[in-house]
C-alpha cells in the first residue's frame, strides 16, 4: 500500500508540474506577441483610406491583435466611435489622404452615433477632400450616414431600406406564465413602462404614445438631414419613405438617393479617376501611422461610461459598474495635469442605488474641474441622473433621453416552484417583514405597502435631483417626468440638456470653462492589453455565448435582455423598454 501511494504521489506530482509547465510555455508565447506594442505603418502618398463600419459600434474601441494574427481580415469590425473619429481627425489634416471609401455596411448601432459620423465627414469635406459610399445593401441608419458623402453608389443588385422607423419591444408576459412565473410591479411615473413587457402582452397607450411621439421627432429630423445632404425637398422623401417606394436598387436610383449602381470594382474605377495612381489604406492600418499631433501638458479626460448601470464592479467590457466607473473618475479628478472632464453617457440606466452613487462622485469632480456630459445614442432614466448634476449636458438631436421614474419588481415563482417542479418552501420567522423576499410567494399587503413607500421615496429624490442640477422648479420637473422618453431637439426646449451637439462639442465646452486652448484628449478606462482581456472571465464567457446564440440562430438582443433580469437589484432607474430602433 505505501508503494502504491508513493507512485500515486510521484504521478500526480509529474502531472502538476506539466501543467504548470505548459501554462509557463503557453506565458512565454504569447508574451512574444508583444501585442501591446504599438507597431508604426507607413502611409504613401495619394493614400485613399477604406473605412468599413461595424454593426455594432461601441463608443470605445479595442485593439484587436487576434486579427491580424489568425487573419480573419476583420480588423475593423472591433473598431470603435473613438478610433474613427481619430480617423477622421487625423486623416482631414494629412497631405497624404486624398479620400475615403466608406462602407457602411449593415451599420444598425444608433442613430446618434451615426450623426457623430455624420459631423466628422462633413468636417472632412470642409478640407476640399472627398469621400464616396459604397454599399451593397443599405440600413435606414447606414443610408443616413452615406448620405452624407459627397458620392452614394449602390451595388446594381443590392437593396436600400429606406421606409420610416420601428422601434421593437419583445414582450415576455406569456413565456413567463408557461414557466410559472409571475412579477409583483412597484413604480412611479405615468409613462414608466419599463415593465410591461413582464406584466403585459400588449404596450399601454401611454407607452405607445410617447414611442411614437418620439419616432416622429428622430425621424423628422433625420429626413431633413437627408433632404440638405441630397438637395432635395423633405416632402418628397417623407412621401417616399412613408408609402415605403424604396427597396430596390433600380428604387433607389430612380427616386435619386443614390447616385449610381454599381459594383466595387466600378466604384474604385471612379476613384481612379479621382487619383490615377492611388494606395489603398485601411482605417485600422492608418490608426497605426505616425500622429504628428502638437504635444500639450494640459488634458481633458474622455471616461466613458457605455451599458447598464450596475453595483460594484464589471468585468465585462458592457456595462457600467458604479466602483469600477467612479475609480476613474477619480482618477481623473486628481490628476493635476487634467483640467476638465468629459463623461460620454451612453446607458439606458439600470441600479437606482449605483445610479446615485455615481452621481455624488460626479458631484464632488465638478467641485475640483468642469464635468461636461455627452450624451449618445441613449442616456436615459439611470443614465439622465449620473448626468443632471454635472456642469453642462450636450446630446444629439436624434439622442434619446429623460424617463424620469423609477420602478422596482419581485418575482413570484410559485407555481414553477411549487406545482411544476415540487418545491415547497418553509419559514421560521422572526419579525413581520422577516419573509419579504421569500421567492415561492406574493408579497402581502404591508409588504407591499413597504415597497411602493421606498420607490415613492426614491422618485421624490430624482425629482429633487433634477431640479437640483438643471435649476429647474420641482413641480416642473415632476410635470416633465412621469418616466415619458424625449429625444434630444425635445430635451432642449424642455431644458433638461444645455445644448445640441457631440463629443467634439462637449470638448469645446470643457476647454473653454477650463480656461485652455490647447490640450490633448486622454481616454478612460485605458485600453485593455490583448491578455488582460483573454483572461477576464467575464469577457470569455460573454463570447461564447454571442458564439453560441449565431449556431443558434437566436437574437442576442433578446436574450441579453433576459440575462439582465438577474441583474435587476433593488429600485431600478431604466429605460421603458429595450432600444432597439430599425
């Protein structure tokens, strides 16, 4: 026996030591990489830069050195609003550029963002340089960006949505009564239908209004865009989008939103004639080129603060994490060479609690430097509130925000427990309220009491809070709140933002109440290097579940929703419903 332990030991001793040995190989490998050195490419003259738009495009973007090394000729799809109004920035001023070929692709990741791309091509063309889109099938959002370019050419065979806005809820209530599982509602606000998806097949009327009281106001907006991009008149394309007169290429051309069909090859044809002897240059080898920007010891910090709003810290590159989001904050407060602060908002909300926390961060910041907040696609509910206490608020005019209101709901698993799965639950109590959050039973009336007397509380505190940071009279805000949605034209004439406009405007802010002309833009959080990312947990396992959601089939949009109900702790500050505007 003691031999055949000894051997035992000696096997699994060897057995540990080649783990660990190839753990120390595997180290070594990839620390060769050096992927987080920045390798320096050279751009030639009569340079004409490619630039293909992800479909979901972050507010910041990550490196991604896997690309280049497995080569899956994808490097731009991990690109982010950062990097390529970088891009654009850069490229305007740089002798080397001639042009753009833009493809925007299948680009559907908000209707802001793409007036952010907007406002850098039109700075672009202000340099007497041209940019041309190409596109085999075009979005609505990724037509409105293309418009903008000085030339639009379609594919002969491709397709061009160009037929008003949908705005799709997926309503959970009947999945959850076959599952046994019913939701007891508290909330505030007339307009605060974050829950009705979990309490109702059908949308309210209210709720219904003010969707499409806000649909109208992004999309008038949005054809007028168009209508000035195009030199034509709003009513004949509100006309053409409204009867839905456009989806062929042959559609597009005769109702001239195009300017051409034509194939790629065609298209590069026409830039040959622009520039005989032209280099091709793609967006993600152009970031990698020398920068010779004017070096300046005063900075503005750009923190990004992108997702729902949650307690603690996050892992995951979705998602802001109140400890993780208000350790950069300060960061950036004390570091003596910054000297003003730009949060980009981009969150539907989420925690009221980690809402408000933050919020006190971004108040003590504003008493050491200027805060300024840029709005995005979205900065509702949550997000409105980390907002309204900072020094200005700017948002595009297609941004969605306000949903003033707060909710909370708990979930009454009986019959899956009880009679679908025979589980019974018992109780030895101490106290009346001892039990309230016993998941196999309705809450009773005074338990209920309770919990509506707490979202009463905290809807009051949002109300003061708004008041507060906007200067606004509480009875105002309370009449303009209700939980109702507004975009961002809205939101000006209702004085819940100061101005129309976006990153690049908030920058402008920031430096002139800074007191400084000259500075350079430092980002917050830093990028990741490529093995922090590998090995965060959190990340690896968000990828195979996007992985396993395509073999499937299914929305990730849908199932990102339910996996979000598990987040969901305590009052909620969120937006009535999942955007999703196409």
């Amino acid at each position: 026996m003691k031999r055949f332990l000894k051997y035992f030991l000696v096997l699994i001793a060897g057995f540990a030591l080649g783990i660990v040995s190839l753990i120390i190989i595997f180290a070594v490998a990839i620390s060769s990489f050096n992927f987080d050195s920045k390798e320096v490419t050279t751009i030639e003259e009569n340079s004409v830069l490619t630039l293909t738009l992800p479909t979901e495009l972050k507010d910041q973007g990550q490196d991604d050195p896997l690309s280049e090394i497995f080569g899956n000729g994808d490097e731009e799809s991990s690109l982010g609003l950062n990097q390529i109004k970088e891009a654009f920035n850069r490229a305007t001023k740089d002798s080397k550029i001639k042009g753009i070929v833009l493809k925007p692709g299948l680009y559907s990741s908000g209707l802001a963002n793409a007036d952010e791309i907007r406002s850098y091509i039109a700075e672009f063309r202000k340099s007497q340089k041209w940019i041309i889109a190409y596109g085999e099938i075009f979005t609505e959002q990724g037509y409105y960006i293309a418009s903008a370019c000085n030339e639009t050419y379609l594919n002969p065979k491709g397709m061009l949505e160009f037929n008003g806005l949908s705005s799709n809820i997926v309503m959970y209530k009947g999945m959850l009564d076959k599952l046994g599982v019913n939701f007891q509602v508290f909330r505030v606000g007339k307009f605060k239908g974050a829950v009705e998806p979990f309490i109702q097949t059908k949308l309210s009327d209210e709720n219904k209004f003010q969707i499409k009281t806000y649909l109208e106001s992004l999309y008038t907006y949005q054809v007028k865009e168009i209508a000035k991009s195009k030199n034509t008149s709003f009513d004949s394309l509100w006309n053409i989008a409204m009867k839905g007169e456009v989806f062929t290429a042959n559609d597009a051309k005769s109702k001239k939103l195009v300017d051409g069909l034509y194939y790629e090859n065609q298209v590069w044809d026409i830039v040959k004639n622009k520039v005989k002897d032209y280099k091709k240059a793609s967006v993600s080898k152009y970031l990698k080129s020398e920068d010779n920007y004017t070096y300046s010891e005063n900075k503005i910090a750009l923190i990004y603060a992108e997702g729902e709003i949650m307690p603690g810290s996050n892992n995951s590159e979705d998602g802001i994490g109140s400890e993780s989001f208000i350790k950069e904050l300060i960061k950036a407060k004390n570091d003596k060479s910054i000297k003003a602060i730009v949060i980009r908002v981009n969150s539907p909300g989420g925690s009221s609690m980690a809402s408000d926390i933050i919020a006190q961060e971004v108040k003590l910041a504003k008493k050491a430097k200027p805060v300024i907040i840029s709005f995005g696609n979205v900065a509702a509910s949550g997000g409105y509130y980390i907002s309204c206490v900072a020094d200005s608020i700017f948002a595009l005019p297609n941004s969605v925000t306000g949903s003033i209101g707060v909710f909370a709901m708990i979930a009454n698993t009986e019959n899956l427990f009880g009679q679908k799965l025979g589980l019974g639950y018992e109780s030895v109590n101490l106290g009346e309220m001892a039990e309230i959050w016993r998941p196999d039973q309705a809450l009773s009336p005074a338990q209920g009491m309770m919990m509506q007397k707490a979202v009463n509380e905290i809807y009051d505190d949002f109300i003061s809070i708004v008041a507060d940071g906007r200067h606004l009279d509480k009875s105002v805000v309370n009449d303009l709140a209700q939980g109702r949605v507004y975009s961002g034209k809205d939101a000006l004439n209702l004085k819940l933002i100061d101005g129309l406009g976006g990153i690049n405007r908030a920058l402008l802010s920031a430096s002139r109440k800074a007191n400084v002309k000259e500075y350079r833009v430092v980002e917050f959080p830093e990028s990741k290097s490529l093995i922090e990312r590998f090995m965060n947990k959190a990340n690896n396992d968000e990828a195979k579940m996007k992985s396993l959601m395509v073999e499937m089939g299914l929305n990730a949009k849908t199932v990102s929703e339910l996996k979000s109900i598990g987040r969901m702790q305590g009052m909620q500050m969120r937006l009535p419903w999942s955007i999703e505007i196409r």
